[in-house]
C-alpha cells in the first residue's frame, strides 16, 4: 500500500496524472488504481511540479543583516528546498546547520568563501578573511549540507580587492572536488568583463538582469561579449532578484536576444519578503509570466534546472525513485502591477499561487491552501 496518492494532478504541460509517494520517495506516476493511507484528489484543477527550489535565499536566523527563517521563504511559500546563499561562512557553518535541521523545509547552503560570512557587508575586504584551509575543513565536515560555494564580487563587499578574491574562490572550487560555485555581481568594480572572463562551465552568475552600470548589456543594449562567451563555455545565469537587482528593461531585452535565465530565484530575506519587491519564489516567478515566459520552461528554473545547477540528487524531478517533493499551485487571473528594483513596472496578466509544499511525502498547505479544503486529509 502506497502512503500517499495525488489524483488527477495538473502538469505543466497540461496533461494530467496520478502520482503515489511510500517512504517518502515517488513510488509511481500515471494512472493509478493501488490503495493508499491518504490521498488528495486535485480534480484536474490544481497543478503540481517537482518541489520548487529556490537556489538563492538567506535564511540563516542569527545572521545580523540578511536573515530570515526556512521556513518563512520555504513551505510557507511553497518551496520545498532553499539554498542560502552565503550567509555562513566556516566560522559560523555548523551553528547554521543546526538550526536549518529544524525547519520543514529542506535547507542547503553555499559556503562563504569569507570564514566571516554575512557578518558585515564587507566580507571579502580583508584578504585574511578567505582563509581556505578552514573552508575546506568546514566543507569536509558538512559535505551535503554545504552543495557549494559563494562569491560575491561587488565594490562594497571587497574594498580593494578587485578580482582576487574570485581567483581565490576558482581555487578553492578546485581544490575542493569541483563544487558549484555562485558569483554575485553588484556594483563597480570589478567590473562584469573581469568577473565574467574567471567563469567556467557550471559556474553560476546571480544578478543576472541587474540594472547597475555592472548589467550584462553593453552600451547599445546588446548582450556583453564577456557574457556570451562565459554561456558558450557552459556558466549558467540565476535571477537572484533581491531588493536592488532585478531590471525589467535588462530581462526584455536579454530575452529579446535569446538570453533566458538557468535558473530563476529570489535572493528572499525578512526585508524584502515582507515590504517587497521580492515578497516571494512565487512573486517572482509571476514576474517571468508576465514577460512571456512559457509556463513549462518557468517551472524548469525552479526544479530541474536548479537541482542539475546545484547539485541537489533526488530533486527538482517528477520520477520514480526520486525525493516526494513537490509544489501544488494554481494560476489566477492578476489585477494590478509588478515592480522591478529600478522603479519600473509591468501589468500583472496572471499569478501563480502555491497551496502546499510537499516534503518527503509530508504536505505543508500555504495560507491560500488551507482555505482550500482539498488539504483537509
Ligand atoms: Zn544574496
């Protein structure tokens, strides 16, 4: 007997099917007659995905600037994995792993490559502080916890330091089995044709559709030459939208010239989650809808695309033996409009509305979900 079946789920694609969850992984998926101790019947009215992820939070409650709690940017949103990006770095690693072991939401982290961390907002300002050796013990120690590292290469974040501390993280990177290793881009310098130029195959630009003078457009709009180069030799683009780097006017015209993101994320914290922009995954994602993103290729940048991007085994698809994680959700008709950081706006068409996240098989209604009775099990 199965411990869960979800009937007549709504697929990306349109296609409905039944799917059963036993010990936490899926157990099969089409039509489906087996008993099962529970199940949910979505009626053909509700879709459901792989579990969403989102590959650039910060969620580590103790961190004085950018913090937040899992939960609050995970199930309660309905993402079922989130991946703080740089909040901890070796010193504080184990204590964030410890409190992350307590949220329903499946966490994973990108290890500052500052032993500091988030402390301050000036991480990589003293080359001292990107001590690899202490990195790469705390990698050792918390490997599948940490799925990475992170970099972030604004002015504000390494002083004087230009480009090195970059080198520094290739190192580390290769020097610790190939990890993915996540570079944020801000403002000047380095400047993005340096930051661009270290970046290899797998490696992940966030920020990707910045308004700052450090955008991915040159002059004339059209996409940097350092930039095509870095995707011909396989690096990705993550959104990373956050309080100050999302553009509508950067996204359209990247998408204009064939240039969709990898993966899409939101760089959420209590901030930004509670006075906007970024409010949640979700938002977020209904902001790509509203630019003509297809709905199937939207959701790959949140499940497939993402896990492949970042490690995650058992994620990010909706395949026997995989991880019973998945996102249920409904689309509505949107009033209103969306705002980017650059003060810019769009009428909103439609927005995605998650009702539950489920984990490991376990569901988690959002608030619009339990108004709906259909999770009542
Ligand atoms: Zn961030």
């Amino acid at each position: 007997m199965y411990d869960l079946i979800i009937r007549q789920a709504r697929l990306v694609d349109d296609s409905l099917c039944d799917i059963a969850v036993s010990r936490g992984k899926i157990a099969a998926i089409g039509r489906l007659a087996g008993p099962a101790a529970r199940s949910l019947d979505l009626a053909g009215r509700r879709y459901l995905s792989a579990g969403w992820i989102d590959g650039h939070v910060h969620c580590f409650a103790e961190s004085p600037i950018y913090h937040d709690e899992p939960d609050a940017v995970g199930v309660a949103g309905g993402v079922t994995t989130v991946v703080d990006a740089g909040s901890a770095g070796a010193d504080d690693i184990a204590r964030f792993r410890q409190l992350a072991s307590e949220a329903r939401t499946e966490v994973r982290a990108l290890l500052n490559i500052s032993r500091i961390g988030l402390a301050t907002q000036h991480e990589l300002a003293e080359l001292d502080d990107i001590d690899l050796q202490l990195a790469r013990q705390a990698i050792a120690r918390h490997l599948g916890f940490i799925v990475g590292l992170k970099a972030r290469l604004s002015g504000s974040v390494v002083g004087d330091n230009g480009i090195a501390p970059l080198r520094l993280a290739k190192a580390l990177q290769q020097s610790a089995g190939g990890l993915p290793l996540m570079v944020h881009v801000g403002n000047t310098p380095p400047d993005l044709d340096d930051i661009a130029a270290l970046l290899e195959k797998g490696d992940i630009l966030t920020h990707c559709y910045n308004g700052k003078p450090n955008r991915i457009l040159d002059q004339q709009a059209r996409l940097r030459r350092s930039v095509l180069a870095m995707l011909e030799r396989g690096a990705l683009l993550d959104v990373g939208h956050g309080g100050a780097s999302f553009s509508f006017e950067v996204a359209r015209a990247a998408f204009e010239q064939g240039i969709y993101p990898h993966t899409i994320s939101s760089d959420i914290y209590c901030r930004n989650r509670i006075a906007g922009p970024v409010y949640s995954l979700a938002h977020v994602l209904s902001k790509f809808l509203a630019l003509g993103m297809p709905l199937p290729r939207l959701i790959d940048c949140v499940t497939a695309n993402a896990a492949a991007a970042l490690g995650l085994a058992g994620k990010g698809r909706l395949e026997v033996g995989a991880d019973a994680d998945f996102t249920l959700f409904d689309i509505s008709p949107a009033k209103g409009v969306l705002h980017d950081c650059e003060g810019a706006s769009l009428p909103a068409a439609q927005s995605l509305r998650p009702l539950a996240a489920i984990v490991a098989g376990v569901v988690w209604p959002t608030q619009e979900g339990k108004a709906d009775h259909v999770f009542d099990l």
